[in-house]
C-alpha cells in the first residue's frame, strides 16, 4: 500500500517511461481496480492523483469552487520538494493566463480568449489550412515516402498559427523555429524566451497596425489586457493548438492507414470521433489543486497537491459501457468539460478533417510503411503522441496539389517550381537557409 495515500491501495504508477508510453491502458486499468483514482508519479519526484473514472473526473473539472487551477498552491513546489528542471514544471507551474487563473481573473482572460476565437470564420480557416497542406505535401510528394509527423503533422499546425495570429514573415520564421525547439525538447528554455519575445513584438505590431487576426482582435478587447497578458494568452493558444492538433491529426491517419483495407469507408469525421474516444491526443491533464483534503470515492487527495484527469482513463471507463454511452460524443471529455473546457473544439476538428482530407485526396495510394503496432509513441505523462508515422506512396510531382491554390489566389505569385524550399528548424541536423518555413509560404502563396 502506498505509504502518501494508504486510501488507494494502489502502488504509485510512473507516468514518464516507454513503459506506460507503449501502453498507457495498463496504468488506467490498474489504478481503475483499486479505486477512482490513484497515485502517480507524472516525472522523477513530481507526485500526483490521476483521476480515471469518468464520473469522478467530471466531478473535479465542473467543481472550480473545490478544485482549483492556480499552481500557486501547489505545496511540494512551494516547499522545495519538485525538481526546478523537472520537464512537466511548463505544463504546470502558475501563469497569468486563462488555463491556469480561476474566478475574476480566469472570467475576464477566458472572455477575450473565446470572443475573439469567435471571430474566426470556420469555412475561412478551413479554406487556410488547404494551401498551408499543399505547400508542405510538395515538399515530399515526388520522394514517395515521408514520416506524417515530421514531414506534416508537426509543421501544418505551426504555420496555421502564424496565419491566424496574424505574424508578418520574420516574426513568423522565428516562431516556427522556437516551436519546434520547445516540442522536440532543444534547449526548451532559450525557445520560451524567444516566443516570449516574438509574441511581445507582435503585440507592439498590433497595437500599431491592427488586422483581421486574433492578436488584433486580442488587443483591442474590452478586457483591455496587457502586453505581458496579451503574450501570455497568445503562449497559451500555441500550447493548446499545437501539439494537441498535431497528435489528433497524426493519430487520424494512423486509425484510418491501419482500417483502410478492413473500413475503406470510414469517414475522417468518424475516425477523429475514435480517436477523441479510444486515443485523445491530450491523455491527462487538466491539472487541479484541491482546496482542501478531498474523498474522491474512497481515494484521499490531499489540499494543495496536483489532481490530473485523465481524458484517456475516464473516456474507457466500463461504466460508461453498462450505461449505454461508450460511444456517444457527448460522453467523451477529450475536450474537457466545466469552466476550462476547450473553446475551440469545432475549429480543432476543422483544421484535422481538412488536413488529413488535403493529405489523402493527393496521395490516394498513401499506406503505412511498417506495421501500426511497431510504431513507436513519445513518453511523457500528458499526451499520446507518435515519435513517426513513416508512409509510402506513388510520387506525385511537387506542384499538383499546390498548383491549383497558386491559380486561384488572386494575389499569388507565379512562383517557380524550382524554387529552393526552406529548410527544417534549426537543430533538426539539417543546415538552415536564410527563409524558413514561414516567409517561404508567404512567397509562394502571398496570403
């Protein structure tokens, strides 16, 4: 019995290996045995509940007056007891932005946030995420192989961030470069000064120059938010965009890749309703901190220590089966639920149909390279995400899918096809060029 929660009955489970990265279902099962919920250890000395039942984890998300989000609170950090170069610190020490504040404050940044999201018009975006999908298929189309994470999923998101954030070329490049940085874990800390500093400059731009994007829209609400709370909601929109994106597309494809020979129909919409289901692309998260000691069900959690739901664990929840929902949308919490829940979630699943339509419409006989079970996931404790996704498929040349888009933007360019393409992020291996991913876009497509 575990000596920090004699309740439970169960061991603390470890959060950060291959082991539960291989099979995570193993931890929810197990801690689901004993209780609600149940010790883990999220990194090396960083302790903490997961919640696995679903009723339970609606309980914690939809109760802010018990259950708060501030990492202020967090007792083991404040007393020196969490490693200050622990990886998961990031994802959940205090900042002054809509995912962790509550009350007031929480209201007011949540407020500008979704009302300027609104603003985006979904059929726009969706028409956005098409030449961004063109433009990085031609980057590999004529080779007839490609890894769909490193080659696609990764980089759609970042450079539709960049459109909607409304960056101008420099600015741009220097965000998609610190992003990669930050995801793939080189020397995370210089890439959060520079998007730091990248968003600062944008604000400045906007407050000057203000545009149809939602920095502009940011800026000038009502709220009448700060630089410093401006960047910190425009930091926030990236960490819940892009890696959750990535791994929605990327887990998409593998399901329809892996079911194609068996469901040839499947729709994409259908395949993204499994996978929010059965593999959500943020597994546990949604960190809370108890305002007191709490009885989850016969499991204690104690005040001031990390509470995580798991999306994953509550949504494979045996009693959402013997209730008849297991397979009902609005039974799933991949999008959370309660006062933090996910704003964008419509415009989340635009941008992955449209991705993975664009990626399979140009490369009709795309396959998986080797089969699904031997591909490798990424450890950590909050996403389920895959290291590769390596594919074949009969090359196309590099300016089919992208011509159509050149033609029909009334300002593109007549851009040639020989036009050298930028290279990968600094710290890829490969040696940078002068353009990045971003401003070669621009060129191509001038939108």
């Amino acid at each position: 019995m575990d000596e920090h929660n004699p309740a439970a009955g169960a061991a603390r489970c470890p959060m950060y290996d291959q082991g539960f990265a291989d099979a995570p279902e193993k931890v929810y099962d197990y801690l689901r045995a004993h209780g609600p919920a149940g010790p883990v250890e999220l990194a090396p000395g960083v302790d903490a509940t997961l919640v696995v039942e679903h009723e339970t984890a609606r309980r914690v998300l939809q109760n802010p007056g018990l259950f708060a989000r501030d990492g202020r609170r967090w007792a083991d950090l404040n007393e020196g007891r969490i490693p200050l170069d622990s990886p998961v610190l990031p994802m959940m020490v205090y900042r002054p932005n809509c995912l962790f504040t509550d009350g007031a404050q929480h209201l007011r940044l949540r407020k500008a946030v979704t009302e300027s999201l609104d603003r985006l018009n979904v059929a726009r975006v969706r028409r956005d995420v098409e030449p961004i999908a063109a433009y990085l298929i031609d980057r590999f189309s004529e080779t007839g192989r490609a890894d769909l994470i490193s080659d696609y999923a990764k980089l759609l998101p970042m450079l539709l961030i960049n459109k909607l954030f409304g960056s101008p070329a420099t600015i741009g490049d220097r965000v998609t470069t610190a992003m990669a940085d930050m995801f793939d874990g080189r020397d995370a800390q210089a890439a959060s000064e520079e998007l730091t500093a990248c968003f600062l400059e944008l604000v400045s731009l906007k407050r000057r120059t203000p545009d149809e994007d939602v920095t502009s829209w940011l800026v000038q609400h009502s709220a009448g938010l700060s630089d410093e709370e401006l960047k910190d909601q425009l930091v926030m929109l990236i960490g819940a965009s892009v890696e959750p994106e990535r791994n929605l597309i990327a887990n998409s494809l593998l399901l329809l890749l892996e079911r194609g020979g068996d469901e040839p129909s499947m729709q994409v919409e259908d395949a993204l309703d499994r996978v929010l289901l059965n593999n959500p692309p943020i597994a546990n998260y949604a960190t809370h901190f108890p305002l007191q000691d709490v009885d989850l069900g016969g499991v204690l959690a104690k005040a001031n220590t990390p509470v995580v739901i798991s999306f994953a664990g509550a949504n494979n929840d045996p009693a959402l089966a013997e209730a008849g929902q297991a397979h009902s949308r609005s039974a799933h919490l991949a999008w959370g639920a309660g006062p933090h829940a996910c704003p964008a979630k419509s415009l989340a699943q635009v941008v992955a149909v449209a991705a993975i339509e664009q990626l399979l419409n140009a490369l009709p006989d795309i396959a998986l390279s080797q089969p699904a079970s031997e591909l490798a996931w990424r450890p950590g404790p909050f996403h389920r995400a895959l290291a590769t996704l390596p594919v074949e498929f009969s090359p196309a040349p590099a300016t089919r899918t992208a011509s159509a888009f050149r033609s029909a933007a009334p300002r593109a360019t007549a851009a040639k096809p020989a036009a050298p393409l930028p290279a990968a992020p600094a710290g890829s291996g490969k040696t940078p060029q002068k353009k990045g991913f971003w401003s070669s876009f621009l060129e191509i497509f001038r939108v």
